[in-house]
C-alpha cells in the first residue's frame, strides 16, 4: 500500500483564558495519519490580554475592537515566526496555517458564534495561505458551532479500549465520549478553568492558581455546587456549547479565596461527573487535556470520580498544544471537503464542512 501523502500545516488558537497565542506544527492528512513536531505558546501581555477580556465580555467600541482584532492578529504572526525559528528545517515546506482567532461571543440559538483575527493580514505576515471562520457554517446548519475538536480526538484515540472520554480543560471543559462500535457524542459539560482564572486574579492578582497552591488551601461548599449545578445548562443533553461567561451565576464571593477556589475547582469537576453519567456507558479511562490538566486539585477530584484518570502526555500528546494542532487538523480537512463536524459532535443537521481560507 502506498504511504499516505501528509501536508505540514500550523494551528493556532487563542483560548477562552486569554493568555496568549497557541501554535504548533503538524503533518497530516486530514484523517488517521498525523505527525506531531512541537508548538509554542507566546503570551499575551498584560494590556492586551485585558483589552482582549473586555471584549469578549462587554460591548467595546467597534474601532477598539477592530484594534484589537489586528493586535492579537499580530501577535500570532509573532507566534508563527517564533516557531519557525524554533523548527527551522521540520517547517520547511509549510503553507497552510489554520487560524481559529478568539471567540469574542458565542450565542448558538440565535445563530452567533463570533471569533475575531483578520485572516488576510496573518497570511500576508506569514506568506501562507490561512483557512479561518470554523464554526459558523456548523451554527448556520442548527449545530452549537462547538466543540470542533471531537472529530481529532476520534483521529488520535483509533486503537484506546472503549468507551473511552477525552476531556478537555480550557477555559470552558468539553468532553469526547467514543463507544466501542465508533460512536461519538461531543459537547460542553460547564465551566473549565475560566471561573476559576477569574476568580484567582480578582482576588490575589495572579493571572491562575499556580500548581493549586491556593485551591489546596481550601474546603468545598458543597452547597455552592449543588445550587450552581441545578441552573438549566447543566441539564440539557449533549451535544450542547456554553460561552466562556455563561457561569457567572456560580457565586462564591461569601468565601475566603482559598474555599473559592476549592469550590470552583468541584464545579468544574462534578460538572464534568455529571455529563459523563449520561453517555451510553462509563468509559474506562479518561484522557484529560488543556489547561486544567496542571492543577493538581482538578486532577485529583477526578481521580476520585473516576476509576483511570491519564494525562494525555502519557500518549506523547501535548495537553497545552492539542487544541492549536487540532486547527491545523481542521485546516487540511477544509482543502479536501471534509466534514470538521457532525451531528453527534455539535447537533448540526449534517455532516459539514466549515471555514474560509485565503487566495
């Protein structure tokens, strides 16, 4: 059989946490075949990472906004060159990037699903041709626009014992569930790290609860959980999407910052629990990924809801790029016409295929 022809693309995303600029480089073809060469993640400083929370939250000026757009715009052609330069000879040859930008709202049922970043000007920063815009085709077909990255957990788990869950932990927590005859159901389970990030520097003025040094600290108010828990999102079937602020019910105010957190931490978690709970099967092992797989108290809650919690690393996987190679996946099933989503995975009508790419 003759060996597949791979494409070598970069991904880049800018996560719901807004700290920085994800990129990383591939080889793929669209499918099963995928070769990993490494990524970067080049941080946000302080004022546009403000700027960039504002806008996502709050109706800012347009002018401010289309500054801003240019401005992380920018900034990922920084990041673009910092990995060229970090993979000088395994990027030779690239010229497609995929280009998630930032999503500034995300409101399905009224057909909205909004990430910012000017394609045209990344591509002529970089020299590359830019796919973009992912998940508005899947929202204009009925689906949530969201999570777009079921289809490439499916692609990296072929031969994992099922069912198996992937979880990941960004801002917002979504979940993969894949069922011993290949079935799949996708979907957000609630809140990831954001309320928490939020909470941890409006309280202490750290940008995240470092190695869970103050979540640690802290005791679960359990009532907290349980009246959070009880608001309608947390009911609804998967597939379902939630916006990176759709949380900001879940008050924790009354506490110190240590039981804030602590009780932030098992929102997240028994969020989680609970939208597993309703899959076809429990899974065997649970894969997590993103951010929240460095905070030692959200693993640890896992690991006592669940009975095998790994770190995705254990795969050779990148918990803190999986997202930006998942776009460069994404990027290359866009030039074949291959669908990026399905019903299963975002409640779309069809199977589609999304984004826009540059000349």
């Amino acid at each position: 059989m003759a060996k597949k022809q791979l494409q070598k693309v970069l991904g880049l995303m800018s996560g719901t946490s807004a700290d920085g600029s994800d990129v990383a480089l591939i080889a793929t073809d669209g499918e099963n075949a995928i070769e990993f060469f490494g990524g970067l993640t080049l941080p946000y400083d302080r004022e546009l990472r403000a700027r960039l929370l504002e806008a996502s939250q709050h109706d800012v000026p347009l002018l401010e906004l289309a500054r801003v757009e240019r401005d992380i715009t920018l900034h990922h052609a920084d990041a673009v060159a910092e990995l060229l330069k970090m993979l000088p000879r395994e990027a030779e040859g690239t010229e497609l990037i995929g280009f998630h930008g930032h999503t500034v709202r995300h409101v399905a049922s009224e057909l909205i699903c909004w990430q910012i970043g000017n394609p045209w000007l990344l591509a002529e920063r970089t020299g590359k041709r830019v796919v973009s815009d992912f998940r508005r085709h899947d929202v204009a077909v009925g689906g949530h626009g969201a999570p777009l990255v079921a289809m490439f957990h499916r692609a990296l788990f072929p031969n994992e014992p099922r069912p198996t869950v992937i979880l990941n932990l960004g801002g917002v927590a979504n979940i993969t569930w894949l069922g011993e005859h290949e079935e799949i159901v996708a979907g957000d389970t609630g809140p990831g790290c954001g309320l928490l990030d939020e909470w941890i520097e409006e309280m202490s003025g750290q940008s995240h609860d470092k190695d869970g040094e103050i979540a640690k600290r802290g005791r679960v108010d359990q009532g907290i959980v349980e009246a959070a828990l009880a608001t309608p999102f947390f009911s609804k079937p998967l597939p379902r999407s939630a916006d990176r602020f759709e949380f900001d019910h879940v008050d924790v105010s009354g506490l110190s910052v240590e039981d804030g957190a602590a009780t932030l931490c098992a929102v997240t978690v028994q969020a989680i629990v609970r939208a597993v709970r309703r899959m076809p099967k429990p899974p065997q092992v649970l894969w997590v990924t993103g951010g929240g797989v460095h905070h030692p108290v959200i693993m640890r809650m896992l690991g006592e809801n669940f009975p095998k919690v790994r770190n995705v690393r254990e795969m050779n996987l990148n918990p803190d790029t999986l997202e930006a190679e998942c776009f460069a996946w994404l990027a290359v099933r866009h030039t074949k016409g291959l669908p990026l989503t399905i019903p299963e995975t975002t409640g779309c009508r069809e199977p589609v295929c999304g984004g826009t790419i540059t000349c």
